[in-house]
C-alpha cells in the first residue's frame, strides 16, 4: 500500500474539550511522528434534550461551523462540522451532515495538497464523508462500547458500526470484549489496550510541592481522577468504603457529568474525609497524583464498563501509585500494582493491602508500564498497516 502522510481523523469528542482521550493523543502523537492531521470533531452522537446546556453546545458549533479548520498544533487542524443537530440518528439527516462533511474535507485537502490520506475514525458514522474521496487506508479505532452510551441510539450505532467493519482494512480495539465483537466481522482486528504518556506521568514520582489544596488534606490519600460519572463510577462503593474508614481521605479529581443529579455524590459532599477538588487540567495531574497514597478505579459493571479499559491505569502507575480496582475485564489480564474487589469489606482490604505496600519505585513503574505509551503503541498500529516511521 502507499505510505500516506496525511490523517483525516473522526473523533467523538472537540478538540479542546477538558478531558483528553485516545483521540485528541493520537492527533498530537501522529503529529510528531510526522503526519498531518485533520481532526474532524463529531457533529453529535448522542440525542439532544431541550436545554439551555444543549442549546449553547448548539450555538458554539454553529459558530466554529461556519470557520474553516483551524491550526491547534503543528501538523494538526481542526475541523468543526457544521451539522444539523436535531434527528442526526435518521439515515436521511445523516446523509445530509456527512455530505457536508464530505465538502469541506475536500476543499481543505485542495488548499494543503493531502493526498491519499489514511483515514482513522473513532465512531462508525463516516462512511457516507469518505464517498469520492481517495484515501489510502481505512482504520477504526474502537475504545468504547458507544452503542451503551446514555442518549444514543444503540441500534442505529450497531447497524452503522457493522457496515464500517465490514469496509475497514483494520481494527483496533482498547477491550477484549470489543476485540471479540468485531472480530466477527473483520478478521484483521487486533486488541491493543489504552496507554499513558509516561514521561509526562513520571513527574508525580520527582519530589515536588504539593498543590495547596492538596496538600491541606491529611494522609492517607484515596485518589480518582476522571469525570464523577453516575453510569461509570460506583458512588455507593465508595461512601461505604469512607463511612468504614473515616480516617481515609478520598479525592476526587473531575467534575460531574453534565445534566446528572446523584443523590450519593450530594451525600459524599457532606463527608469530612472525601475532597472534590473539581476539575484539574491535564498539566498538572502528575502533581496531585505525588500525593496520592492509592489511586482507584470504582467503576460499576454495566454494558458501557464491562468493556472499558481505563486510560488511568498505567497513567496511575506511571505515577508510581498502586491501583485498586472493581473487577472489569482489564484486570483479568493487567495485574501490575493491581488489587481487585467489588464489595466494600473486599474493597477496604484491597486498600489497606496498597497502603501497606506503598508507592512504586521508579524500576517499579517503568516494568508496570512497560510498552504501554502512546508512542510505542501508535507505532506498532502504523506498523500493522505497513507504515513505517
């Protein structure tokens, strides 16, 4: 195959949305290893509800709409479609959106000379913008069971992703459960799970100053990054787990999802020995995770995590922090610095047996991690598609 050094990338998430994930990384690591990128923000997988949050949602992208890509980095644009935002599950407002799409990835290719692009998409619904267009190589990258997503249309999510498998050259899955379900459709499917910047992770074990806020909660420190999501995190877990040990702090790093009101996340505000710090940017998580005593990942078990692999897991270790976790998929097979429970009494041990055993060393962490970064792992996925760097 031709070696392309072009990207059109679809993503489900904007680009400078606060919570950074496989897409906004892969953007930035392709990038550096030399590749242009266009970035196409998601004109809207889930339904709309008729709010004011919706509605501004609604306003900024009809804004950035009407602009053309613009440069985020070097080597990276991003495009933001303008789409109709209403009904965007119906095949005929998804033709219309995609055709859209389809229009102004043309004229921006034209004006910067890409050619044969490898296409790299994050969400099924892509293949009615790729129509005409003379790409090299079509890649879906599936992190996320989306179909289980609250608000989306499930059926129109799995009749969608179905045709894209069927079409796509490869696959690339974060789960094992994810691995399986596509691999019934395309043979060339590989389960390669979600990593962590290390460098950027490793500050946390360099002595350092604690952030203030930090700093004036007493140890021990119970930590979780990410977004306090009700269909994600076990809340109830975890005000058992701190009405037990009243003499551990939790912390918590993120904001809640948006439109969720969770009586239990009301209830864990009113507790002395649980934090929320709010949201942190991503700079700066390697200073609060130097704190961190033992960092977890209390996710429930539902169709969404069952087959999640938590971006936080070699970032926590990469950190030097130990991990407790519930017993989703990934920690049948990643088991470094890892204590698994699902009740409360289990949880508390499993806590317990972390504190004891204390922080990684840096030898520690870098066998933890291993291979796991964004660099390693993109260039292992370029080399499956016969791209060398």
């Amino acid at each position: 195959m031709d070696k392309p050094r072009d990207v059109l990338l679809f993503a489900t998430a904007d680009w400078d949305t606060p919570y950074w994930t496989n897409k906004q990384h892969t953007a930035r690591h392709l990038a550096q290893l030399g590749f242009r990128v266009l970035y196409v923000e998601s004109p809207g997988l889930r339904l709309l509800t008729v709010n004011r949050k919706d509605f501004g949602r609604i306003l900024r992208r009809v804004k950035r709409g009407l602009l053309p890509p613009r440069p985020v980095e070097p080597g990276v644009w991003v495009l933001s479609p303008l789409a109709i935002p209403f009904k965007h599950h119906w095949p005929s407002i998804r033709t219309i959106n995609q055709g859209w799409i389809r229009r102004r990835i043309t004229r921006f290719a034209k004006r910067h000379g890409f050619q044969r692009p490898l296409v790299w998409t994050y969400h099924p619904f892509v293949l009615e913008a790729l129509v005409g267009l003379d790409f090299s190589c079509l890649v879906y990258h599936c992190v996320d069971d989306l179909s289980a997503l609250p608000r989306i249309d499930g059926t129109a999510f799995n009749a969608e992703e179905q045709r894209l498998l069927r079409c796509a050259d490869w696959v690339f899955t974060a789960g094992k459960a994810l691995q399986k379900k596509c691999a019934t459709l395309n043979e060339n499917t590989e389960y390669l799970p979600n990593v962590a910047d290390f460098d950027h992770f490793s500050r946390a074990r360099r002595i350092g100053i604690l952030p203030p806020d930090l700093a004036a909660i007493p140890e021990p420190r119970i930590g979780y990054v990410g977004v306090l999501s009700d269909f994600k995190v076990d809340f109830a877990l975890v005000l058992a787990v701190a009405r037990h040990c009243p003499h551990w702090h939790w912390v918590f790093i993120g904001e809640e999802r948006e439109g969720q009101v969770n009586q239990l996340i009301g209830e864990l505000r009113c507790r002395p020995n649980v934090h929320f710090l709010g949201y942190k940017s991503y700079a700066v998580l390697p200073d609060y995770l130097r704190g961190f005593s033992v960092a977890t990942l209390p996710c429930l078990i539902n169709d969404y995590t069952r087959s999640m692999f938590p971006m936080k897991y070699f970032e926590y270790l990469a950190a030097g922090v130990p991990v407790v976790s519930t017993p989703l998929e990934f920690t049948k097979s990643h088991t470094a610095w890892l204590q698994v429970a699902a009740e409360p009494d289990a949880y508390v041990e499993a806590i317990a047996r972390q504190l004891a055993r204390g922080r990684l060393s840096d030898a520690e962490a870098v066998a933890a991690v291993g291979e796991n970064t964004w660099k390693a792992r993109l260039i292992k996925m370029l080399d499956r598609l016969g791209i060398r760097t």
